[in-house]
C-alpha cells in the first residue's frame, strides 16, 4: 500500500525503514520545513498516513490530512486535550483515524494486564498504586502519554481513586489521585512500572522497550488494518481481532 510519513524524526524514519521492508511504498514524507506537502497529488495519493512529530503540530496535522481525504494513524503524545473534538469529527464523517499513546504490542499487552490487576485491587485497599515512567532526555512531554493511558484505565478500576498526579515539591499528594512519577536519563527508549505497595509487600508490573522498533511496527501494521476503514479506531480495536482472550481489549 502507499504510505505518507508526518514528522521525519527518529519515528518517523524507522517508519520508513519497516514499511518498506514490509512491501508498502512511501509516496511522501512531510516534516517542518514542508508542511504546504498536503497539497500535493502524492500526499493525496496516499492509502494512509503515519504521523508522528510534536505536541504542539499533531492537531494541525491530523486535520491537514483530513481535509486531503487521507486517513492517519498518530502516535504523538501530549495534545489530546483535543481528541475529543478530533474523534467526534471522525464520527461525523469529516475524518478517519487510528490513535495509540503507543504502538508496541507488548505495551497494549501490558495495558490489558494492568486492567486485570486493577479490577483485582479494588477490593484490596490496603495496596496503594504508584507509576513510574522513565524516557530519554529529548522527550517533550510529561507525563509520557502511555502513562496517562495506563493511569486512566487504572483509575476507572479503583474506587478508592479519582485522579492522577504528579509530585510537586511541598504538596502532599491526594488520597484518591494514583502518583506518576517522570524519569528522563540518557536515551532510554520508554519504560513504564507500575506497583502496587502494602505494608508487607510490593507487586510490580514493568514494561521496557529495548528499542523503538516495537513502536514504529505496531504504527506501520496499524496503517495496514486502517487502509479501507472509515471512523475513529483504537489499537484495541485492532488487536480484539487476533486475541481469542475474551474481554483483553474490548
Ligand atoms: N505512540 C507511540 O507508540 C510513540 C509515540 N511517540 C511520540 O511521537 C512523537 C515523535 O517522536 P520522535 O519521532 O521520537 O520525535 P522526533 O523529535 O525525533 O521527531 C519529530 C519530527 O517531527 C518534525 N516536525 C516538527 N513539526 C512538524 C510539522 N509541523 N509537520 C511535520 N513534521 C514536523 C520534527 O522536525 P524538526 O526536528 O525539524 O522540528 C522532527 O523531524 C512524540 O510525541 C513521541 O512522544 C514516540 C514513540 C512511540
Ligand atoms: O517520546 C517517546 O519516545 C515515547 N513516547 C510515547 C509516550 O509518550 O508514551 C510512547 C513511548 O513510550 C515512547
């Protein structure tokens, strides 16, 4: 199939690599310096389109696409304030997309199993959650958005918990927000540890990359499945259909 690549940075270009080792064409590829590309016959020629570039362009960009009548799959993280008003556009016809705060499949494996153990702890008060994610130092944003995934599933699980948090010097923390805490070291391509302390024990759960292939696979596989499709989807939509495991992702 063919694929335009937004955002021509260290995703976008292992994108590139994987897709075309995968039998798919790259027909365009945009990044900062041209962003008037959406205009083009190639851009608009596109089956789906991979985007994966800042906080502050991924709107713009998810709508540029949109209004070329290309479908976009979007891994970037930090601007979905927004993705409400982007999936009701989706519903209403103007748009189609697939978005995950992340890709790898081991991670959306990881989300389901944190679902699991929360359901559990709801009715184990005396474990109290607490997350970590840790990420190279070029990382924008805060917390990682696959860590306000997980928390969120998580809260919806736990009665006792209503929020997420992060750490500020002199403020104590909420009883009823789950903390997440940040780490940015080196070149750490994403890890995220969730535990669950009681005075006697520590349950951990822990998802490390050992590199953004993970990431970069899950997208181009992502684009695939979306050729063809119409609306608004999620990884989870996509992964109900290879899991016989009733009730992991939807
Ligand atoms: N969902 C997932 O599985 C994953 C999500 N991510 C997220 O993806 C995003 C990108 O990550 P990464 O590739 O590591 O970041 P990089 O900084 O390496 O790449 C971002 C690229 O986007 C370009 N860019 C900036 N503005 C625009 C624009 N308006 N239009 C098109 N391109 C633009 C940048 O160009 P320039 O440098 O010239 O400004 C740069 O080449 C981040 O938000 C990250 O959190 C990352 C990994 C996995
Ligand atoms: O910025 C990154 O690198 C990553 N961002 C995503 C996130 O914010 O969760 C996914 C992955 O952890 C890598």
């Amino acid at each position: 199939m063919k694929i335009a690549i937004i955002g021509y940075g260290k995703m976008g270009h292992l994108i590139e690599t994987i897709a075309k080792e995968r039998g798919n064409k790259v027909v365009c590829i945009i990044d900062a310096d041209n962003t008037d590309d959406f205009n083009t016959p190639e851009f608009k020629s596109a089956d789906v389109a991979i985007e994966f570039t800042t906080p502050s362009t991924a709107v713009s960009n998810i709508l540029a696409s949109f209004a070329a009548g290309v479908p976009v799959v979007v891994g970037t993280t930090g601007w979905t304030d927004s993705l409400p008003d982007i999936k009701d556009m989706c519903e209403k016809g103007a748009g189609t997309m697939l978005w995950a705060s992340n890709f790898s499949i081991g991670v959306n494996l990881f989300m389901a199993f944190n679902r699991y153990v929360a359901a559990v702890m709801n009715d184990f008060p005396e474990y109290s959650p607490e997350m970590t994610e840790i990420h190279h130092i070029h990382k924008l944003d805060h917390p990682s958005g696959t860590a306000i995934t997980l928390a969120d599933e998580l809260i919806g699980k736990v009665d006792r918990l209503n929020r997420w948090e992060e750490p500020q010097p002199g403020k104590t923390p909420n009883d009823h927000a789950l903390m997440i805490n940040h780490v940015r070291e080196g070149e750490v391509p994403g890890t995220h540890i969730i535990s669950w302390d009681s005075s006697v024990d520590t349950i951990t759960l822990r998802h490390e990359a050992k590199s953004r292939v993970g990431f970069a696979l899950g997208a181009v596989k992502a684009a695939e499945w979306l050729k063809g499709r119409k609306g608004f989807f999620s990884m989870a939509d996509m992964l109900s259909e290879v899991t016989h495991t009733k009730g992991l992702f939807v």
